[in-house]
C-alpha cells in the first residue's frame, strides 16, 4: 500500500500577520482546519514541521504529529522544498520514508469535504510524478509589459459556454500538491517528472496573505462545513 505523509508547514514568525497559522478562524486556530481536514482522510500520515513550540502543542492536541524543524529553516527565506526534504528525511531516520508527499498550506484552509481523498484518487489513477491543486479562472488576462496584450483572442472575444479545454485556464492555488518522494529527493521540488492538474472547485482557492481574507475564509467555512462550527 502506498504511504503518504501529509505535511504542514508552520513556522512561527509571520511578517503580514503576526502568529498567522494560530490566529482564530471560524471558532478554530486557523492550523487545526488543514490538520482536521488531512485527518479525516484515509491514508494520510498527519504531520506538522514547525520550529515553533506553541504551535507544536496546539498540533499535538488537534492530532497531528509534530516534526522538530530547525531554526536555520524557519527563516523569512526559507523556501519550502528544503523543509519538506528534512521531512522526508527525519521519517527515513525511522525507517518510515514515505512513498509521496501530500503537502497541504494552512493559509488555504477552505477544502470540501473529500478533496484530499479526491486527490489521491486522481493521483494514483494518473500515474504522474506530481501534482498540483488549481482552480478555475477567467481567461481574460492581460499584460501592460513590455506592451499591452491580451491573452485571449480580442477579435474573435469567447464567451464563458464556448470556450474549448484549450481556452480554459486554471490558477494554482497553493492549498494542495502530491508528489512522489523521489521528485523531492532528485529535483529539489514540489513539481517534476509529469505533472497533471488537480481541480478543485473555486470556493477552494480562498488564500489568507492579509487580515481581511479571515472574514471571507470564515463565511465560507461556516456554508460549507456547518457541522464543524463551535457551539454555543
């Protein structure tokens, strides 16, 4: 059977907002959301890699294990290959490598319910080597550098019903990637070898980056995870 380790990130300095991944959201530390969700999906091993002792104990206590990151990984510029790499290594140390890596970023913590199952699904069937969690977007973009350009046919303008699959466009959301181990281990990143899309629905691509997204990621939580809301 194959293995997955489920990792969150969560370091514990955070520039826009201070203490981010524990800030209340909906009733919840705005981590236990992503850590709820990967728990209640089959297969997945739960793990939370922070530096942070705090945010340990609330992983803990929400039923994630924790991975001990250390300090020179948990900078501002610590990109985040590097921490799922010693990840993957502090569980080989235990003669527990994982065969992919379900990397999932607290600051997306809006899924539906089933989208991780969904993912593995969809992976497996696949055969790729990664993949990447998008969403729908609107094809009408444009540049204003070096020059103003559309990047949609403006004469022929489609409308949203007509247009083919090679129109449509998707955006990554950065809530969901799987990867198999050994993409990590050779490239160094979350993507490689083949990569396929993941589509999750568009309610899906909530992102918090600023102190208002918590009201908007709020509202959504409560319409469509109800039963998971506190009660009074």
């Amino acid at each position: 059977m194959t293995s997955t380790l489920a990792l969150i990130p969560a370091r514990g300095g955070s520039k826009g907002i201070l203490r981010k991944n524990l800030k209340p959201l909906a009733g919840k530390p705005l981590i236990v959301w992503t850590i709820a969700q990967a728990l209640a999906t089959p297969g997945l091993d739960v793990r939370v890699s922070t530096e942070d002792a705090e945010i340990a104990d609330v992983a803990r206590a929400a039923g994630a294990g924790v991975i001990d990151r250390p300090a020179e990984l948990a900078a501002d510029t610590t990109a985040t290959e590097p921490v799922v790499e010693h990840a993957i290594e502090a569980l080989a140390a235990e003669g527990a490598r994982p065969d992919q890596v379900m990397l999932l970023q607290a600051t997306s913590p809006v899924r539906l319910p089933g989208t991780m199952a969904r993912a593995l699904d969809e992976f497996a069937a696949s055969g790729a080597d990664s993949m990447v969690g998008v969403v729908p977007e609107p094809i009408f973009i444009w540049q204003k550098e070096p020059q103003v350009q559309a990047h949609y046919p403006v004469e022929n303008r489609p409308r949203r019903q007509d247009m083919t699959p090679d129109q449509l466009r998707y955006r990554e959301t950065g809530s969901l990637y799987l990867t198999r181990t050994e993409v990590y281990e050779q490239a160094h990143n979350r993507l490689g070898g083949r990569i396929e899309l993941f589509v999750m629905d568009p309610v899906e691509g909530t992102d918090i980056d600023a102190p208002s997204d918590f009201a908007l990621a709020a509202a959504t939580l409560r319409q469509i995870r109800p039963q998971e809301q506190p009660t009074a």
